[in-house]
C-alpha cells in the first residue's frame, strides 16, 4: 500500500465503481475515457490489486474494490470539505447559485435564504438553462441551480444531487394586441397554427427546448427556428420584440414592455423545477437553500399538482421518487 494515494485516482475509480461504465464514468467527470482508464490502472497498480471485472458487456467491482469504495468516498468528501474551507479563508466560501432570472422560484428561494443567512454569502449567477449550468456545477466554476432534472442527460445527472421544489404553470408571453391576449387563460389548443419561441437553437437550455417540444407535439403548435443564445433582459426584450415572437414560459415571469403573460389551460401544463448541487459538496448554504425550498414548497403548495394538469412521464418519476426524502426533512424539521 503506497503512503499517498492522488485524490484524482480515487475521485476516477469511485466515479466507475457508482456508474460500472467508463463511458458514463467519464461524461461525469468531464475527462476523455482513456485519461479515465489511465487513472484507474494506474491506481489498481499503486495497490496491487484488481478492483474491477471488466468484459466488452459489463463493468463489475472485485472484491478488493468494493472494499475500497467506503474508503475512497470518505477520503474524497474530506477533501472536498478541506477545498470548500480553504476557499473561504477558513470560513466557509461565497455559495456560487445560478437562479436563471431574477423572477421565478430560483430568485424566491435565494432571496428567502439570503434573508435567514445574512452571515452567509450568496453570489447570484444568471445562466439561460439547467443544461448550461449543470456543466458549469460538475466543472467546479458553480454550486447550485434551479431547473428541470429530467432533460439533462442521465451520466451529468448522476453527478448532481437534486430535491423537487415546485411545479411551476406554463404560460403564454403574448403581444398585447394578440387575438388571445385578451383571455384570462389560453386554451393549449387554442395555440394550434401558432409559433411560439422556446430557446431552441441554446445548447445550455436544452431541457427547456425539449419540455416544449414534448408539449407542442400533437397539438399543431409550432416551434420557433433555432436563434442563438439571447443573454440578458434587455436583449431579450429587444430580440423579441423585433422577431415578433410569442413565448413559451411561465407564470412567474420578466415584464416585457408592450406584451402579455397569459396562463396555459386545456390541460394545465407544469414545468418541474428542482434544486439542483454537485454531489459531495458540503456547504453551510446548501444547507440553507435546501431547508428554504422545503419551506417553501410546504407553505405555498407548490407541490402540488392541480387537477387536469400536463407532465411528461419522466419528470413525474423522477420528482416523485425524490418527495419522499422532501417529506421526510419537513417532518424532521417540525419534531426538532
């Protein structure tokens, strides 16, 4: 046994003994596959051992590795707590959280945790979508953000660890003189014939893009060209007045000078948004945000689903399996 072991080693083979697939390993750590089986050869050598099976079907911890991997994960959250309390001088450094816009779930969770935290420091990021800002999470240049878990791919969702915090109502951004801009709500097929704007052409709002895409299908609602990506309010603003868009959104949404949001109905369309942080990461804010977006979820419903209500499949599963442990922190949270 070699007195140090590179942490990089035992952050590769952990990442492969949780995945038992070097592809997806690899998607996850952001590193090229053979850089990832170097790391993993290079540290059953150091130990003389071999710590996985591996066929051209299936990857499989040894027994030597399944012995190490408790070990591994408690030396590498050591290591992350060590970066996370040298990075702040020896407290605990600025959170770095990614809330999209400054309206919506994201910018009311940070407020509310800002103001039960004032001793811990926040530092807002605005990122157009989750797929963007779950690259920058898993490369370490961002903590936290809120989106929908179910469009990012399963090897970048595999690094993150996630808790559903709302479903938020799909609206409709309108020009003020639109034939439906006088509804209170739009019927989705009202929308048939229509083209509406979704983010398509943004690589880092792809899961937004393709919540669109599953509602619009069947309905004869049509998506706008892909654009590229439109970074900021007063760009928006502009760019969409002159491409004279409607907008798919939600009901918590920018003022646009001139148009409309308008509630989606016919059924009530839901857009999941879940905190979402790189696992392993140990922060005193995580904390915060996450007991926040409890409360919140409790004292505003936001959980629930109204009736006749829009959700693809994978989305209702995957915020679904996560309630329970929402359930449980709210309980735990009222008993102490």
């Amino acid at each position: 046994m070699p007195h140090d072991l590179d942490p990089r080693l035992l952050r590769s083979f952990a990442a492969v003994a949780e995945e038992l697939h070097f592809t997806r390993a690899a998607a996850r750590l952001f590193v090229a596959q053979q850089a990832l089986s170097r790391d993993v050869r290079r540290l059953e050598r150091e130990l003389g051992a071999d710590l996985f099976v591996r066929t051209t079907r299936a990857v499989a911890l040894t027994a030597d590795g399944a012995r190490l991997l408790p070990y591994a994960r408690k030396v590498l959250a050591a290591y992350d707590e060590l970066r996370t309390a040298w990075a702040g001088g020896g407290s605990a450094r600025p959170l770095l959280v990614d809330i999209s816009a400054p309206v919506g779930t994201g910018a009311r969770v940070l407020a509310e945790a800002r103001e039960q935290a004032p001793g811990v420091e926040f530092v807002a990021r605005f990122i157009s979508g989750l797929t963007g800002a779950a690259a920058e999470i898993l490369a370490g240049r961002l903590d936290v953000s809120f989106g929908r878990v179910a469009g990012l791919d399963p090897a970048v969702l595999a690094g993150l660890g996630h808790q559903p915090v709302r479903y938020e109502r799909m609206a409709v951004l309108l020009d003020e003189g639109h034939r439906l801009a006088g509804l209170a709500e739009v019927p989705l097929a009202a929308l048939a014939g229509e083209t509406l704007y979704a983010a398509a052409g943004n690589p880092a709002t792809a899961e937004w893009t393709d919540l669109a895409e599953r509602l619009f299908a069947g309905r004869g609602i049509e998506m706008a060209a892909p654009f590229p990506e439109i970074a900021g309010e007063e760009e928006f603003v502009r760019v969409v007045r002159k491409q004279g868009w409607s907008v798919l959104a939600s009901t918590e949404f920018m003022d646009v000078p001139g148009m409309v949001v308008r509630p989606l109905t016919g059924p009530v369309p839901l857009a999941p948004v879940s905190l979402v942080w790189r696992k392993g990461l140990s922060h005193p804010g995580v904390d915060v945000l996450r007991r926040v977006a409890d409360e919140a979820s409790g004292a505003h419903g936001w959980l629930e689903k109204p009736s006749a209500s829009w959700l693809p499949e994978p989305d209702m599963s995957l915020m679904v399996a996560d309630a329970p442990h929402v359930a449980r922190r709210r309980r735990t949270s009222r008993d102490t």
